[in-house]
C-alpha cells in the first residue's frame, strides 16, 4: 500500500482550476456556480495534459443577471441552457480528485464553492493530493511589488493583457503569471549583487519579461503510456467538452529594458539568455 501511494504522488499532476459564480448583493444570500474551468499539467514541464470547461446552470437562476458588469461576463441567457451542477460533477470530479489542486485565492473561496457545490447534490466532495494557492505563494515569494497581488493587478504588471473573468481563460493567466514570476525570481537569485536590490526591483516594474513556450513535441512526460496528444484545439467552444481559448498576449525578449539586457550580458558574457531562462520554471515545483 505505501509503495502504491508513493507511486501515486511521484507521478501526481496538477490541476489548475477557476470557477465562476454569482456575488450575493443582500444579506442570506449564497454562491452559486456559473462555470468552471480547469486545465492538467505535468509538474516537471508544466505542459498541459488535458483541459475541461463548462458553463453550469444554477438552481435560482434568477441569482444570475439579466446583464453583466463585465463586457465578457455571464448573464442569464448564457447559463439558462448548461447543465446543472449535478449533470457535470462526475467530470469535476474525475478532474479534480487525486491531483494537487492549484489556482489564484482557491483556498478561501474555490474550494470552500466545490465543497457547498458537491454537498447540495448530496455527493462526497473531491479530495486533493496537495494544494497549491498561488496568491500565497506570490506574496511570499514575489512580494508587494506587483502591487495587490489580485490576478488582474499581476496581469497589468507583466502586461499580459485584461482579465477575462472566464474560467479557462483566467486559469491560462495564472499559469502565465507564475511562469513570468518565476523567470524574474530566477534571475534575481542568478544575479543577487546586479539585480536583487531596490534600483532593479524599481525599474522592473517597466520591464516586459519574456513568455516561455512549451515544447510541443507530443511527449508528455507525466504519461508516458500515452500516444495521443490531448491538447484541445483552439478556439474550442464545446463548453461540454475539451477545449482550449487564445493564449494571452505574449512579450518577446526583444522587448526587454536596454538595461536588463546589459546586466545579464556583463555577467554572462556570450551565453544566450535562453540558456538563463530555461530552468527558471523548476522555482515553482
């Protein structure tokens, strides 16, 4: 039994997850899911395994407005035809149970939504391996200097675009901003004397990092058994099935300050900055 549980977690995946629900506006009244959105990765190269998206159908839908406050948010007429909570919990559940669960305040507010979710239907919850709240993570490791550290604000800051307030596309965010935070911590820890100070830490704020790309070579190497690539197209919408949105917008390094650039030339020398970055992503494992 220890040997098996051992395998288990030497293999484990994780599962970046993000719902949408409705915001009480008066006193005794609850959440409600409206969508949830989630994408599996391999830990060791955070490339994407499967991902899974669904609009849901809340039992008051009247608690969903006629309009959103958002320009790509969900109104009544988007939710009136999902499926229930109920009609979609044995693909929650098989998405979810057994990983490491990961994702931006899930802690406090995802969770605590899959649990009531689960226990109206009158089914046990999904259980997590692990768990992995990036808005602990960040602050801990980033710090204040993003600013608040919402998703919104840390996309602002890396200048990857708005929030979409969408399930699956802000799952693709959260991955992005991990990935760029990663890649400044690396180079920070590379470089303490040239660039962990104020000055650096200051001028960062105007600095456009790089956006690193997996290497779609169709090995997963979290499934080794696996022969078919599991990546949805682009542009999917099946919201029953997988699916995949548009990336975020991407930053390239010839983006980058004059400045950054000088830095790591005087302490590298002729090394292609690629051979800097590549390991950044480990810091987050």
């Amino acid at each position: 039994m220890e040997a098996s549980t051992s395998r288990k977690e030497s293999n484990a995946e994780i599962v970046f997850f993000d719902l949408e629900t409705t915001v009480p506006n008066r006193t005794g009244q609850r959440f409600w899911v409206l969508e949830f959105g989630a994408i599996v990765v391999c830990p060791r190269k955070l490339v994407e395994l499967e991902s899974f998206s669904t609009l849901i159908r809340p039992e008051d839908l009247s608690a969903v407005g006629l309009r959103s406050r958002r320009c790509d948010g969900i109104t009544r007429e988007s939710v009136e035809n999902a499926p229930s909570f109920e009609g979609v919990a044995d693909k929650i559940f098989s998405i979810l149970n057994g990983r490491i669960w990961a994702g931006h305040n899930i802690q406090r507010f995802d969770c605590v939504r899959i649990k009531e979710a689960f226990s109206d239907i009158g089914r046990p919850a999904p259980e997590p391996l692990g768990m992995i709240d990036s808005l602990g993570v960040l602050s801990d490791k980033f710090g204040k200097r993003a600013g608040n550290m919402k998703m919104a604000t840390l996309a602002t800051y890396f200048e990857l675009g708005q929030q979409k307030h969408r399930s699956l596309d802000d799952v693709r965010m959260n991955l992005e901003v991990l990935k760029h935070c990663a890649t400044v911590l690396f180079l920070e820890s590379s470089l303490p004397r040239l660039l962990n100070t104020a000055d650096w830490r200051a001028s960062s704020s105007t600095t456009i990092m790089t956006r690193s790309r997996s290497n779609n070579n169709g090995k997963l190497a979290c499934r080794e058994e696996t022969t078919i690539n599991r990546k949805s197209p682009q542009n999917s919408v099946n919201i029953n099935g997988y699916q995949r949105s548009v990336p975020y917008a991407r930053a390239s390094v010839g983006k980058m300050t004059e400045r950054v650039k000088d830095i790591l030339c005087k302490a590298h020398g002729s090394r292609p900055l690629n051979n800097l970055l590549k390991h950044s992503h480990s810091l987050l494992r």
